[in-house]
C-alpha cells in the first residue's frame, strides 16, 4: 500500500518524509534516482519501522533549482514565494541577488528581499543599493532577526517559502527566531574571508503554522542558470517585459544589435544599465 507523504529533508540519498499523521520516515529512491527535492509530495511504501521507499512523485506547482554547465541543484519545490536573505555584515553580492531574482522568475514563485543585520550598522548603504530593486516592485524587508523577527512574519503567513541567500547572511538565525523550539545550528561569521561559513548543509521544511511552511536551504556562494534558455532569460528581468518584440531584429539578444527597444531603455534611463549587464553576462554564460 503507497501512503501520502511531503519530502521535509533532503541529505543527499535519503529524504526525510513526513505523513499525513506527522510520522517521519528516512526514505530512499527507487533505483539510481535522486531527484526529490524538500517540499515534494510523494506517494512511500513502508519497508520497516521508519523506514520506506519513494514509489512517486507528484506534480508540482513550482521548482527553484540552480544549475551550471555539469548538474543541477534543486533548493526546494511546490513554494510559493522565495525570501531572498541578504545582510549588512558580511557584504553581499549583488551579482548573487540578480541571479537569483532571475530563477525565481522562471520558476514563477514571488520574491521578498531580507536586509537582515540592520543592528550592526552601514543599513543606510545597504538599503540604497536596494533601491531599485523596490523600484522594480519586489518586496524589501529590513531586519534584526536577533533583536525582533515579527516583521517578517508578515510576509510568510498563508506562504510556503524557501530561505535562500549566501552563507553567513543569518538565515538560520530567522529561523531560530520563528521556531525557538528547533536550535538551528548557527555559526559566527568569518571577517577575514568577508563571507559566511556554510552551517546548513542539508534542506530542511518546518512548519509555522497550519497554513504556512518555511525551507531552509544550505548557503549559496555561486547560483548557475544553465537551465534557462536566451528567451526564458529576457523575461526574467521584469523591467525588460514591455519592450520585449519592439527591437527591429526580431531575434534580437540585446547585445550590440542596432534599433534595440533594451538598449534604447537603458540609454534613457528607463531601465539601470546594471541590470542590462547582468543580462549580457548572464547570456554569456548560457549560450
């Protein structure tokens, strides 16, 4: 008999399955297979106590993967929304914030940007490069989750979200604030590398309340997009869209082509030409 059950973690080759009852398995995939991903819903055939066999995967409304040139990494699935955790201390990449507002378009999830550490000062300087950002429409959240994490909680009501960011930036902090009870290991930042140690090292799903879930997924230090192709790409840069089709070429990529509508934007400030060379390096990459 196959019973119902919701991938809550993922260390490598076995998954951590929790049923409908609130049991945990340790489960495995059938054969070579391990593409299950924290928040799948699956169908499991018991093996022994606690133990089973992933039998199915169900359709899912969404998938947040990254990839380079050689695999893919899938972070989480059936999310709604994605909250982006940057930080004042260490600095955060930008570069790391577009490439990861791009997956989130292509997986058609929303996204909420977490300024977090906004108690150990620069919040002014950090906040000014996220302008553009609230500008564009996404959702800026300044935060102490170590001082006062309801502000966030605003935005992960009703929500099923993964926390996704660079190592260092304080998620397992957030989540040691939403769920006293859970101690995630937390570590201290590394001020000589200016960049986090890795403390997650396996996806995990917790649930906040009845209505609302939160995926805490290992810290990033490169986020590939391989997986897209040049015109998934274009359209995940939201400011692009209504330019879109009024190039003179129609297989424009918005390079060096003469009469494009991107280029054109960009030149009247319509569009940040920093965005316009993320897209171009991001092509690059790709193709």
């Amino acid at each position: 008999m196959l019973i119902n059950g919701l991938v809550i973690a993922s260390y490598g080759k076995r998954y951590g399955v929790e049923l409908e009852d609130g049991t945990e398995l340790s489960c495995v995939t059938r054969g070579k297979k391990t593409d299950l991903a924290c928040g799948d819903r699956v169908k499991v055939k018991l093996t022994g106590p606690n133990e089973g066999v992933v039998e199915q995967l169900e359709a899912r409304s969404s998938l947040l993967y990254r990839s380079n040139s050689f695999r893919s990494k899938m972070l989480a699935a059936n999310v709604s929304q994605a909250v982006i955790v940057l930080a004042t201390q260490p600095s955060f990449y930008e570069e790391l914030l577009a490439r990861c507002l791009v997956a989130v378009e292509a997986a058609g999830i929303k996204a909420v940007i977490v300024l977090n550490k906004c108690d150990l000062g620069s919040t002014g300087e950090a906040l000014g490069k996220l302008q553009h950002y609230a500008a564009l429409g996404y959702t800026i959240q300044p935060l102490s989750a170590r001082k006062n994490i309801e502000p966030l909680k605003q935005w992960l009501r009703g929500e099923t979200s993964v926390l996704v960011g660079q190592s260092g930036m304080g998620k397992s902090t957030i989540i040691n604030a939403l769920l006293p009870g859970q101690q995630v290991r937390t570590q201290e930042v590394s001020n000589v590398l200016d960049s986090g140690k890795h403390t997650t090292t396996a996806a995990h799903l917790y649930h906040l309340d009845a209505e609302s879930q939160l995926i805490d997924s290992p810290g990033l230090q490169e986020f590939g997009l391989h997986h897209l192709d040049a015109d998934q790409l274009e359209l995940t840069f939201i400011e692009f869209r209504p330019y879109l089709g009024k190039c003179r070429f129609n297989n424009c990529r918005h390079l060096k082509e003469p009469d494009c509508a991107i280029q054109r934007a960009v030149a009247e400030g319509a569009i940040q030409a920093q965005r316009l060379t993320y897209y171009q390096q991001f092509l690059q990459e790709i193709t």
